[in-house]
C-alpha cells in the first residue's frame, strides 16, 4: 500500500528517541529511532539531523553516498513527504575551499577527498613527488594563515604552551627524516576480490615516501616539562583544525614511549621533501610518526596532549582497528580489539600491471616493499634504515 504522506512540521516533531527519530532523504520519511546507537559514527552524530533531512550531514560525511547505505537507511522507511512539500534545503559545500589537485590523482572520492597515484608512476622515484602523494582526508580541508597560527601543547595539571609556526622553527632544531606513511585502506581493492570489504576501493598507491622536516615531538615535550619517562601507560593525542559538522576535531593518539623515544624520530613537520607542507598533506603542521599507520599522523595540527588515556576520537575508537575475518559489522565489538598503531609487510608489483601482456624473454619488473616500525624487510635490502625509520625500497 501506498505510504502515509507527512509534512515537514510533522517530521520535525521528531527529534528525540522519546518521540521516535525521524529524518528525510529526498522525499521519503525514516523513523531511524533504532539505529541512532548502532550508528558507526556515534549517536550524538546520526542526531544532529533528527527531524530534519539527512543531506547537509551527508555533505559532509560522503562515506554515505554508497549504495549499501541506502539500501540499509530504506528499512527504516516511514513515509513520504507530501507532494507541496518544498525540497530541502541545499546544503552548502563544505568542501568548496579545497586546494586543487594534480590531474594524475585516481581518484577514490572527491568529499572529502582521497586518492592515489598510478602506479606507473610510483615507483618512478624513491621520494614520491608532493603532487602525486596519496592523500587521505576524512574531512574538509581547512584554511589556515600561518600568521596567527598556534599549536597548544597541554598535559596533566594544567600545563600548558602556545607555539607559533616561526618558534617552532626557532626554539627547536630542524631535524629530517625520510619515512614511508600508508594508509591502513592500502590494496582494500585487492581485497575485496577475495571477500567484499567496505570503505575506499584503494589500489596499490595509497603509500608515499618523502622527506619530512621539522621539529621533534621529544624535544617540543620535553621543553614544556614532560619527563622523558613517565609510569605506567600513557599517551600523547594530536587533534587537527579539521572538524566535523559539531565542531568536532580530527584526532588519533600514540604510546607516550614512541612519542619521547630518541630513535622514535616522530616529528611535528612543516616540510615535505624540502618545501613547505601542502595543504593536503597538513600545512602549517603535521605530525609524522615513522612505521605507524597513516591514520595516527594527524594533518593540520592544532593541539598536541599527554594523557593517562587514548585519543577519545572515533577515529581512535571506532575505527583503524583489526579483526578476526568471522568478525562483520553486525557483530563488531570496537572497544575488543587495540588501536592499530605499527603496520605489518606491505609489497606490490607497480609494472607490469595485473593482465597486462608482456613480450618474451628479458623482463624488468618495478614494485615497492616496505615494513612498519623500522623492521627491515627482505626486498628493502640494503635500503633498510635505522630503526627509528620504516625500512623501503623501490625495487627494480
């Protein structure tokens, strides 16, 4: 039978898990009342649009305009809207003030915006040049004057310190490392052809070397007074200046021990292969910790703090974790299962490509093999690093 007709009045009615939780989409009604607590992005989230349409939100958060989305949020129909109904609103782009980007790029989505190189092209060089480095947003980019930019760096007790751009070039020595980040999505595509996974369809190139520079995170730490040891387990959190329709920041969270470890070599970096950070990749200030996963080197810094606990972001616990293949996102438990902090052996062939048509005889093959956490791998050989730096090499 036809659905019952409401009008946006009655919609509104709706906004609390005491009257039911209606939202719209297009024309059509949903009483999504329970599913506010399974949303993977937190309740207070999903009820920033209760009695009210879901497109401004989904603006933002594109990771909804996938079809298993709409056939999930279509089992929670209601009704529709009347036909005099005015359309909603249009939802301001949050993500028109983007930088532009290299037309190489393949792109994996454009809100917020991700993508990679060909792979022709990665394995081209040793450094992968700033223009066609994957980038991984999860949020708008955001507009910073480095003029009156400041990094707050905070701790227990109230201590605190307010750092400009120019101090920290000042008050801290530059120092350089050459580090490989990937991204936790890297070769998602390759696995969804053994079992379909959700999220991004990366392909081989959501991985980049460069030459960061910067000041350490020790030495910043250690100037504001944290001991370079502390009891018990502790954390360092960075928060970024890209936040969410509540405000909320970007951020994520590493081991107190990685943050003050002298071979550790994690920076607060404002360079990227001898220029300054592209607004992709962070600019003024990024963190860059060698052999973690890409996930925890927070663009765009705007506060740094030592807690006696994690990062409380859901990209810290609701996200950038590992499970057991039997586990779905009908029986995920998040709070099971650790953050994931180093990476394992990451390999792939750039050239050939797969099903591409080679002649006879003589061969030359290109690729990349990189390990987490400065374990050399077997194809790195030589190349492999210190043990503050992720071992890589470009084979050939």
């Amino acid at each position: 039978p036809p659905y019952p007709l409401y009008t946006r009045e009655e919609v509104g009615r709706h906004r609390a898990p005491a009257d039911r939780v209606w939202v719209t989409h297009g024309t059509d009604v949903f009483d999504v009342t329970d599913f506010v607590e399974l949303h993977p992005g937190g309740a207070d989230k999903i009820l920033l649009a209760a009695g009210g349409a879901l497109e401004p939100f989904w603006a933002l958060y594109a990771v909804h305009q996938q079809p298993h989305v709409l056939e999930l949020l279509r089992e929670y129909k209601v009704g529709e809207l009347r036909p005099d109904e005015a359309p909603a609103p249009g939802a301001q782009d949050p993500f028109a003030g983007d930088p532009p980007r290299h037309p190489g790029l393949r792109v994996n989505s454009e809100r917020p915006f991700n993508a990679e190189p060909p792979p022709e092209l990665l394995a081209e060089s040793f450094l992968t040049p700033n223009e066609l480095f994957f980038t991984r947003n999860h949020l708008p980019v955001p507009a910073v004057d480095a003029g009156s930019y400041r990094l707050r760096v905070e701790g227990p007790g109230g201590r605190a310190l307010s750092l400009s751009l120019q101090e920290l070039r000042s008050r801290f020595p530059k120092h350089e490392v050459t580090a490989t980040l990937q991204c936790a999505g890297n070769r998602r595509a390759d696995m969804s052809r053994v079992r379909p996974v959700k999220g991004l369809a990366w392909d081989i190139g959501a991985i980049g070397t460069a030459r960061w520079g910067g000041a350490r995170l020790r030495d910043v730490l250690l100037h504001a007074g944290f001991a370079e040891e502390r009891a018990g387990e502790w954390h360092v959190c960075f928060e970024g200046l890209d936040t969410d329709g509540t405000g909320a920041p970007y951020g994520a969270s590493i081991p107190y021990g990685k943050a003050m470890s002298a071979a550790g070599d994690v920076l607060l970096a404002y360079e990227m292969n001898g220029a300054e950070l592209p607004r992709d990749h962070g600019f003024p200030l990024r963190a860059v910790v060698p052999g973690v996963v890409g996930a925890r080197n927070v663009k765009w810094l705007r506060r740094v703090a030592v807690s006696a606990a994690e990062s409380p972001s859901h990209w810290q616990q609701k996200d950038y974790k590992g499970f057991a293949p039997c586990v779905d996102w009908d029986t995920v438990d998040y709070g099971s299962a650790p953050a994931i902090q180093e990476l394992p052996v990451q390999s792939a062939i750039t050239q050939p490509r797969p099903g591409a048509a080679v002649p006879p005889g003589e061969l030359t093959v290109k690729g990349y093999a990189w390990s987490g956490g400065g374990r050399p791998s077997a194809a790195a050989g030589s190349a492999a690093r210190s043990a503050a730096e992720p071992a890589a090499a470009i084979a050939e």
